[in-house]
C-alpha cells in the first residue's frame, strides 16, 4: 500500500474512532488524571440530568431553602460496596452550595461523605471524601480531597480519600460514617467533621477564600445520592442499589441542621426534595430524622 493510502487509512480510523466515542491508541490511551477530575454540583431545580461531555449525572435530594438561617449540617450514612467501571460514580453525602438553584445563578459549593470513582482512586473501593468547585472562574475550579490546594487537613489519623473498610451488608451488619460541616462564626471557615461509627472529630476545613461567594450569603443544604457515568458504561447503582420501597434502601438518618450560632436542630421536619430521575433513583420522606435512598440505575 503507497505511503499516501496508509495515511489515508489511519487517519479515516482514527476520526471513526473519535466519532463513535472509542480510543485510539498506538501504545496506550491517555487516562485521565485525578487533577482533572472535579466534583460537579447540579443546579436542582434547573434540568433532569447533566449531559456534559456525554457524562450522565442524577441526583436525588432533600433540600432546604436557601436562607440565612442554617449554615451547616450533620448526619450519619450506611455506608455500602459496588463493583463500578472507570466511567462510573456513586456517592452518598451532604452537601453546601451557593446560589438558589436556578439556571443562572453561578454555583460553589462543598460535599462530603462516601463514594465509589474508579477513575479518581483506580479502584472500585468505597472511600471518605471532601470536595469542592467553584462555576465563578472559567474553566470552573476544584478538586477531591486534597488533589489541589483547596481543603486544609488538621488531622494525623484522617485523610480525605481514606478506604472505608468494612462495609456494610445489604442484609447483615451496617457500618456507618457521621459526618458533619458547619461555618464557623468566628473565622468564616467550614469545618469538617467525619467519624466512622463513631462520633465525628475534627479532619479540617475549606477556607472561606476558597468560595468567595459563600461569604456572608445564605446557603442551600441538601442530603443524598448522586451518581454519574460516561458512556457508553452503564448507569450504576445509587446507594445499594434497591429503591426505597424494597424495604432495604440505604439511609441517612441522625439528621442535625447548624445555625448560624453552631447550634444543632434535629431534622425532624420534612425538607424540600428533588429527583432527577424518581424512575431510576428515589427517596422517602424523612421520619424522626431519617430517610432512605436509592436504585438500580438507569437506561439512558
């Protein structure tokens, strides 16, 4: 074959490839980095899913109002094991944003909890994370855990991105993780609490100069599952996978709401909720503090 006609060939293969979404490589495909994976924070009221570069998200959420009233919050999660692919994500946490929700309004926020993200940590083990992103630059900046200069680690004995090992059994012995993050009155700071069955210590926190536009502004909370995956993986599994009517959903319960003052107010009361896709992935109502999560996944 002439020289011309070869490199006609190869350059058909390689546009076909990029085109139906493959890789192609002459020694190895270039993975991504964990300094090149950012947390995403849905906007909840704006859209269904995000589609950002072919990655699917979904969320499922109780949420409050976005007020001056609270600014932090505690609770404890089951915390579960899922077999995932590069591509995929699952987590389970509590999260701080800015802004109301809507469409237009720029977004930063914070979560912690526990997920599953083969591609961050090359492997499908469940880990505690911290993470956070700021939509006010462009591109938008953040990281997890301690990727970037962003969260400031106090503790010697906990690390964000630390395994969380045992887990629990869908029908057998639960292990659990309270974790807790407020502003603190004095500095500004969010402080970040994290206890695996036991109660939460002190881990660190976010500098107040990390999100500008959480300074003196109210805040949103919201409690749950989200996931995400890049196609063409298939949509994984939210909490442990069973919806909240199997009767063996994951949880999040003890739920506190932080003032302004660091006082605690058990959640108690039925907040806010949204579900991207109540088909795929659903939520109970909360009673004495505690509701349940999850599903299967979907076909999207």
């Amino acid at each position: 074959m002439e020289k011309s006609t070869q490199e006609t060939v190869l350059y058909a293969f390689i546009v076909s490839n990029v085109i139906l979404g493959g890789c192609f490589c002459l020694v190895g495909c270039l993975e991504t980095q964990p300094s090149e994976i950012r947390p995403e924070f849905l906007q909840p009221i704006a859209k269904a899913a995000s589609m950002k570069n072919s990655t699917y998200s979904y969320v499922t959420n109780h949420l409050t109002f976005t007020s001056s009233e609270y600014y932090g919050v505690e609770a404890t999660l089951d915390v579960y094991g899922l077999s995932l692919q590069p591509g995929q994500q699952s987590e389970g946490g509590i999260w701080i944003t800015s802004g109301d929700g809507g469409s237009s309004s720029p977004i930063e926020g914070m979560h912690i909890g526990w997920h599953i993200h083969p591609r961050l940590y090359k492997d499908s083990r469940t880990h505690f994370y911290v993470g956070w992103e700021s939509d006010l630059s462009s591109p938008p900046t953040g990281c997890f855990n301690m990727i970037c200069d962003g969260f400031r680690n106090l503790s010697s004995s906990i690390t964000p991105g630390d395994v969380i090992n045992p887990v629990s059994s869908i029908n057998g012995n639960k292990q659990y993780i309270t974790v807790r993050i407020f502003k603190d009155k004095t500095s500004g700071d969010w402080n970040v609490y994290y206890g695996l069955n036991s109660s939460p210590k002190k881990v660190g926190y976010f500098p107040k100069s990390l999100l500008p536009a959480m300074i003196d502004k109210p805040v949103q909370l919201r409690l749950g599952g989200y996931v995400s995956h890049e196609k063409p993986t298939p949509s994984p599994p939210m909490g442990n996978g069973n919806a909240p009517s199997s009767g063996s959903a994951a949880s999040v319960s003890s739920i506190k709401l932080i003032d302004a003052d660091g006082n605690d107010l058990m959640g108690n009361t039925n907040l806010r909720y949204y579900e991207s896709r109540p088909d795929c992935y659903s939520l109970s109502r909360i009673d004495s503090g505690r509701f349940f999560y999850g599903g299967p996944g979907c076909t999207d």
